[in-house]
C-alpha cells in the first residue's frame, strides 16, 4: 500500500522528491500564465499582485521544473483567507508563519505531477525574489554563473533540499543586494558615462592599467600570476596604439571599464570585477556596436562567462584556434554578430 504524504518522514520526501534539474523551458511561462488566470478566478478582490519567480522565471538557465507564484496581499488576514481558498482548490499548506504562508501542488504519493506549482504568500513589499528575477533577466552573464553553481550542487544535494538552498545563499544574497542597490540608483539617476578618450595621459594609462589587471585576475583563472605580469608589459602601448579607446567613468570620473576598438572588431572589453553584474559590459559593447558598427571580436575559450555574454549579445563563432595569437596553449574562439 502507497504511504500518504503526511506519513512519511523527511528523508522518504527527499527520495520521492529529489533535486532535478531541466534546460529552460518556454512552457514554463504558459504554466505560469495558466495558473495566474486560475489564481485571478479564485481569489477575492484584495488588490492582489501575483508574479512568477524562482528559477523557471528566468530564461535560458537549467532550473528545477517546478513553477513559483508570489502573492502580495495587504494584511495578515487576507493571507490566511487566500490560504483557506487554495487549499480548497488543491492546494497543500507547507509551512505558515503570521506573515508569510507557503503552499504546494503538483506533490503525489508517486512523485512529482507534470506540473507542480509553490505559492509564497506575503504581505505587501516582501518580494526581494523579483529583485533577483529581474537582475539575472538584464544581466545574462550573471544569470549563466547562477546556472553554473545549481549545476554543480544539483548532484551534491540531489537528496537534501535544505542543504541545496542553504548552499545557494550567498549567490542569492549577494545579488539581491546588488539588484536592490541598482534599483535605487536608477531612482536616483544614473550618474555614470561613456567617453571616447582622446588624451591618452600618463594618469589614465595607470588607472586604465589597474582596471586590466583587477579584472583579468578575476576572470581570466586558466592564467598564473606570472603569465598575467608578462601579459601585462604589452598592455600600456595597446591602449595608446588602438584606434578607438571608450571608457566608462563613475560618478567619480574614476574609470571602471574600458574597450578598445579597431576597425569594427573589439580588441579589448575590460571591467573592474567588482563594478560587474551591473549592465555595464552590455552597455559598453552596445556603444560599439551603435556608434563603430562593432561585429567582430576574439575570446578565449577558457573563460566561458565572457562567451556566454557575448553569445547573448548576439555574437556566434564562426573559427577556433587551438593556440592564443602568441603562440601559447589557450585556445580563442573567433566571433562574429549574426
């Protein structure tokens, strides 16, 4: 005889629910679509606002196939209304506090149905998730890091939900502070811009430098330090001989990203690590493309967060050389813009 949910203790609902991960899915927005006109049908008027989140929320990344809704409500009493409704209509009530209540469907004594569905209950303006949502939807390279962390902890926890999400935390933490941080800034207006520089002095040059260096060291791990030292003889006269150098200036008028451009192909995009996530990559080389008609560039293959950018930039790659252009083990990939 099949035991009853309610019977079974946490580790046989592990089992029976494990971690599985799917290539994103466009049906997934159609499920969610679908459901909110239900979720519309059956609740009362309480000027409710309903949004998909998680991560069947955002395109393109591997996510579990399981469909989240938040619904804001006003008071702690229209909570407990709308709880008492979905449960009639299915619904299964996972865990209640006074101002947040967590529900479920799609949960069978056999496993997963095709479509399973959480609800997060909350009061109003408790929705740091669509923060996260929109964030990772503008900045795809960020979006492609959080795939790549599931995937590599799907395995380790495919067993143990609590220890899957406890180990995304920071990601999670982290970026919802920053998507936070840009929101209020674009309240507050964007006080940074883009300048095609045309006196190369000895200072920019420094600050230039130290940009080139704080972001190769982050991004570029396939090199040793003392690979990058070497590299970084060269890097003065290529940002004094290439044609079009366009920076991007804080507030501050402090560099914080640079590009390189010549003859309509990008020979360099270089942003200080901690100014990335932001947009600011996207709106450099989108600068190019619109005013250097920009459709060509190179990449080594072994930093797949770039590839992945450019890729979503509309870049494909049309040649592969198993070697750098000095001749040395690094793998580029040629790209064009289709």
């Amino acid at each position: 005889m099949t035991k009853q949910l309610s019977d079974m203790n946490l580790e046989e609902l592990w089992h029976l629910f494990p971690i599985s991960l799917s290539a994103y899915q466009p049906c997934w927005q159609t499920w969610y679509e679908e459901e909110r006109q239900f979720l519309c049908m059956l609740l009362p008027d309480l000027s409710l606002r309903i949004n998909h989140i998680g991560s069947t929320a955002i395109k393109g990344i591997w996510a579990k196939p399981i469909i989240d809704i938040l619904i804001e409500a006003a008071e702690p009493s229209d909570l407990k209304q709308i709880k008492t409704l979905l449960i009639k209509n299915g619904y299964i009530c996972m865990s209640e506090t006074e101002n947040r209540i967590s529900l479920n469907k799609g949960y069978t004594e056999h496993g997963f149905a095709e479509r399973v569905f959480h609800i997060h209950l909350r009061l109003n303006n408790d929705h740091d998730e669509i923060y996260f949502r929109d964030y990772l939807n503008k900045h795809f390279e960020i979006a492609k890091e959080y795939e790549q962390l599931k995937l590599k902890l799907w395995k380790l926890y495919e067993f143990d939900r609590d220890g899957y999400t406890l180990a995304k935390t920071n990601f999670v933490s982290n970026y919802t502070r920053l998507a936070k941080e840009a929101a209020m800034n674009n309240e507050k207006g964007d006080k940074m811009k883009i300048v095609e520089i045309m006196d190369r002095s000895d200072l920019l040059i420094e600050q230039l430098m130290a940009v080139w260096e704080n972001s190769v060291t982050a991004t570029h791990l396939f090199l040793s330090a003392a690979e990058i030292s070497k590299i970084k003889e060269y890097v003065p006269q290529a940002l004094l001989s290439v044609p079009h150098l366009v920076v991007m200036m804080n507030d501050c008028n402090t560099p914080i990203a640079f590009m390189g451009i010549a003859e309509k192909r990008l020979e360099m995009l270089f942003i200080l690590n901690e100014e990335r996530g932001k947009g600011i990559g996207k709106r450099l080389l989108q600068f190019g493309i619109d005013h250097y008609v920009v459709n060509e560039l190179t990449v080594n293959e072994q930093n797949p967060q770039a590839v992945g950018f450019y890729e979503h930039m509309g870049f494909q790659t049309y040649k592969r050389s198993e070697c750098d252009e000095q001749g040395n083990p690094y793998p580029l990939l040629y790209m064009q813009l289709i």
